[in-house]
C-alpha cells in the first residue's frame, strides 16, 4: 500500500533559471508588478515568487556554471511525501539518474534533489521529511 501524501498538490515548486540575475528579476518584477524576495535557500540565492499558503510558488535561479547533465530551462519540483529517500531509490531502476543529491533546507522547509528523468529533462523533487 502506499503512503498517504501529505500535501494537496504534486507540482509544489518551480525554478526559473536566468542568465542574468537581476536582469531577469526586473523583467517579472515589472511584468507582474510585484516584487520578488531574495533570499538565501540550499546551495543558493533565489528570487522567490510571492504567495499566500498554501499555494505553490517558485524562483529565479541565478545562472549555474555547473556542467548540465539534463537539458535547460524550467525546473517542476514535485511532491514526494512522505519520503525523498524514496523516491530517490527508485530513480535509477526508473530509467532516470541523480543530478543533485539530497539537500537539506533550513528548519521546517524540508528537502530536495534533482534527478534527470528517461527523457533527459531535469526534475526536482521535495519533501518535507
């Protein structure tokens, strides 16, 4: 049987990657007339999109000079309560590999890695445990 989700929703995040960091900021700031809150999350600076709880929101990515094992662009994080370990297990025997390991948040916030799926595209996957 498997584990009751914890969470409503499977997309619980997204990732904008950016060339320019404060280029792009400006660009949806003013597009969406809103500001973006940077702020320090992982291995980085995010601008994150606002919200209200328990709605889903996402960032700007400052630009990774990391080499890319899957292709470019959006970023979907998707929910995999209750276990990222888990999860992560089943992802090479899936047809799929792990770009980023799994990477604690601060207090409250969880955990996440990236996998690279049998088509190539980047995925990231949170849980809160």
């Amino acid at each position: 049987m498997t584990p009751k989700q914890q969470r409503e929703s499977r997309v619980v995040w997204f990732e904008i990657p950016s060339a320019d960091f404060d280029r792009a900021i400006r660009f949806y700031e003013n597009i969406l007339q809103s500001p973006l809150n940077r702020a320090q999350f992982g291995p980085g600076e995010l601008a994150i999109f606002p919200y209200n709880e328990p709605a889903v929101s996402g960032a700007i990515t400052p630009p990774d000079d990391a080499p890319k094992v899957a292709g470019d662009g959006v970023v979907i994080y998707l929910n995999c309560d209750p276990s990222l370990d888990a999860v992560l297990a089943r992802v090479p025997g899936a047809g799929g590999s792990i770009v980023q390991d799994r990477t604690e948040l601060p207090p409250g916030m969880g955990c996440f890695a990236k996998i690279a799926d049998s088509e190539g595209n980047t995925v990231g996957l949170h849980a809160l445990s």
